[in-house]
C-alpha cells in the first residue's frame, strides 16, 4: 500500500477530539437518517395505502430476520474494530489480510443464514404471538427481506471497514443512492402498483443488495492497495479468530438483546395490532430523533481503536469522557424537540386515532429519557473500541434483562399492558449509571493509570 493509499493514522490520534469526532460523525448521522428511511419509508407508505394489521406486520415482521443477523453484524463490528486498530498502527499488510477474511466469512455465512432465515422465520412469526389479521402480511415481508441477507450483511460489512480506516462520508454517499432506490419503489410498488407489504419488502431487499454492490466498487476504486477480492476463500486463521474472539461477544451481546426485544413484542402484540401499529410509528420518530446516538457510538469505538493502537492514552483519557457527552447532549435537545412536537410528526404515518394515541404515549414515556442511553452508549463503543467486551456485554445484559423486561411482564401483570414500554425509560437509567462504573474498574486503571500523560497534539 502507497503512502497516498494508506489511511491517515493522524486521523483521530493527534487535533482537537471534539471537533474531529463530530465532523467524523456527521456524515454517519446522515447515512443514519438515510437508513432510517428504510423502514420509514415503508411505514410511511404502508401506514397511508394500507390498514393497521399491514402496518403491524411490517412493525413485528423484522425482529426474528434480526435475531438470525445480529450475531454476524456483531463480528462485522469487530471487522471495524480490528481495522481501525490496524490503521492506528499503520499495518498495511494486516488490512489486507482482514479484508480478505471478511469476504470469506461473508459469503460462508450469509447463503446458509438466508436459507435458515426461510426456515424458522415462520416458527419465530408464531412464537411472538403475532396477531392473527397480521400474520399472513408478516408472513410475506419476512421472506422476501430474508433474501437480502447477502445484500444486507455485505454493506454493514464493508461500511464497517470503511469506517475503521477513518471514513465516514462514503458510506452516506452509497446509502444515498440506495436508499433513493428504496424510496421509489416503496411508492411504484406499493403506491403505483398496489402491491401493498410485498411492494415494500422487495423495495427494501433491492436497496440492500444496491449498496452492497456499490459498497465493493467504491473500496475497490479508492483502496487499491488493500486488494479487496469480489469473492475469495483465502483467509488469515488467525485474523478470523480475532475476528471472533472480538465480534462474537458483540453478536451475542446483539443476540440477547433482539431475543429480549422479542420478548417485549410479545407484550406488545397482545395488546392487538393498533397498539403494536401504535408502537411502531412511535419507534420510527424515536429512532429519527436519536440519530446522533449511533454516530457518536461508531465515532467513540474508531477514536478508541485507533488511539489504542498508536498508543495515545493521554487522548483515550480525554476522549472518554467528552464523546459520551457530545453525545448525550445532542440527543436530550433533540428528544425534547421531538416530544414537543410529537402530534404532526406521527401524524405523517397514519391517520388512524386510536394508533396515534398509543403512538404518542409512547413518545412521551420513552423519548425524554433516550439521552441516558446515548452516554452509556458511547461509553459501550469506547471500551469496545479498546477491545474491552465483558463488561458493556454484562451492562447491556442486566439492562435488558434485569431491568426492562421485569419491569414491562410487571406492568402486563398489574394489567397495565399499555404502560409496558415504561420499562425501556428505567432501562436506559440504570444502563447509563453501570456503565459510568466502567471508569471505576481495574481495566480501565491498568490502561491508563500506568502510562504517563503524553503531550496532546
């Protein structure tokens, strides 16, 4: 790899860590808005060309497809991880050695886990418990979105690497493109052609595959030197165990965090299928608002890896702090302008009453308090970043388990089923004030105690 090739190791090791982690997590929180559109797009048309029972499908109909990926998407995190700690330290030959292992991995993982997915995404259906005049709906949006695995694990994949050598932009630039894809043909094939949660399923596994492949052309055109292979079964056995040994703590962290989510839907699936409509519509708007969360979150697990790999413990000891509150602080000014908000903005979705007053309840439950989760969520990416994975594991755990799902089979108990998504305001509290214990533990004393301050840059 050419100097001009090589990923610039100043990138986060040595400036201001403020600025340069906003203008690193700009271009991610719009790709995140743009990947938001993926599903909101397809709530938005489904909510206004069809009935809530469609609207319910497309809201419980993706949760088993990711429980099947999350255990993947996890080691694709800890593809980014090992790339950013590989650029940190200027290991060209290393990232070419990753990248490889990653399209071998990725091409024996996706064609099983999609013929899997057809498999048991029926038997997951039944298991939530999904009302009966949404099953046949959620039936069909899970099959075709099932063949988009290779498309979908392809693009997070690759973003992952691209995000690792310190790029951001070009991720919102191919999801651009393929979410404007996604846009127009949830409106021809759904609008125009009438082809209701069908429509929109073959519109997002389209998009998916889209970004995919523009993902491979653009790594191929501007990193020459990593010789990024289309397909190859040439893999390093010990970049693939670091791969696992870092990405599958995160997968399964994912894991037990889409299965308790599941368990959640079952609560909200009894309610019927206006409250579960409801909910969705609601997730949609909470999950524009909190765009900031996963930029800042890619941003501290790169700073982190990168500093980690050159050394800069002096910038880990600053950049810990200050990421988590950019963070926090822009999603608490977003999140009270959302709720404040709240009525018109749900009402883009759907003009069914009764969805909107389930909808909006759950925005003013659980989006004032999502700011919580944006700082234990930066401080979960930061360690991660470090290669430090138990301890976020354990924290998201006991937050999931321990906190949020008691609380909402409580409420159900009590028969406060509506109330049940009170539970996830609790989660987000007590997550936020474990993980803050992180820089109370002997790990993190070990990594920078020892080491004197080093002059910032």
């Amino acid at each position: 790899m050419s100097a001009s090739e090589a990923p610039d190791r100043t990138g986060f090791t040595a400036g201001p860590i403020v600025r340069q982690v906003v203008w690193f997590a700009l271009p991610i929180c719009a790709g995140n808005i743009l990947q938001q559109m993926y599903s909101t797009v397809d709530t938005l048309v489904i909510g206004n060309y069809c009935d809530a029972a469609a609207l319910a499908a497309v809201a419980t109909s993706s949760q088993p497809l990711e429980i099947m990926l999350c255990i993947f998407l996890g080691i694709g995190s800890g593809i980014s991880i090992l790339v950013s700690q590989a650029a940190g330290a200027q290991d060209a030959e290393r990232l070419r050695r990753i990248v490889n292992t990653a399209v071998a991995f990725l091409f024996a993982a996706a064609v099983p886990l999609t013929a899997l997915g057809l498999l048991l995404g029926p038997w997951l259906l039944r298991l939530m418990q999904v009302p009966a005049d949404a099953m046949p709906y959620a039936l069909q949006y899970l099959r075709i979105t099932t063949i988009g695995i290779l498309g979908n694990m392809g693009y997070n994949f690759n973003a992952g690497i691209l995000r690792g050598l310190g790029n951001s932009k070009s991720s919102l630039l191919l999801l651009g493109v393929a979410c404007a894809v996604n846009v127009v043909l949830d409106f021809a094939l759904v609008g125009g052609l009438g082809m209701g949660v069908g429509g929109a399923a073959w519109a997002t596994a389209a998009a998916l595959f889209l970004s995919w492949v523009c993902s491979v052309a653009y790594i191929r055109r501007h990193y020459p030197g990593l010789d990024f292979p289309l397909f190859t079964l040439r893999f390093s056995p010990r970049v693939l165990g670091d791969m696992l040994r870092i990405g599958l703590p995160l997968g399964l962290n994912s894991a037990l965090y889409s299965v308790g989510h599941v368990m959640l839907q079952v609560i909200f699936n009894v309610q019927g299928s206006v409250f579960v409509a409801g909910c969705s519509v609601a997730g949609k708007v909470n999950g524009i608002a909190n765009i900031a969360i996963t930029s800042f979150s890619s941003a501290a697990t790169v700073f982190a890896g990168q500093n980690m790999g050159a050394g800069r413990y002096d910038r880990l000891r600053r950049g810990a702090w200050q990421i988590p509150l950019c963070s926090g602080a822009i999603t608490l000014a977003a999140g009270l302008t959302a709720t404040c908000f709240s009525r018109p903005l749900l009402a883009l979705f759907t003009r069914d009453s009764a969805v909107l007053d389930f909808a909006q309840r759950y925005i003013y439950v659980v989006l004032p308090f999502t700011w919580a989760y944006a700082v234990l969520n930066g401080i979960m990416s930061f360690a991660n970043g470090m290669g430090e994975i138990r301890y976020p594991t354990i924290v998201n755990i006991l937050m999931l388990w321990g906190v949020r799902i008691p609380a909402a089979y409580l409420l159900a108990w009590l028969g406060y089923g509506g109330w049940a998504m009170a539970g996830v305001p609790l989660s987000f509290v007590a997550g936020m004030a474990a993980m803050l214990f992180f820089f109370r533990t002997k790990r993190w004393r070990e990594i920078c105690a020892p080491h004197a301050p080093e002059r910032s840059a």
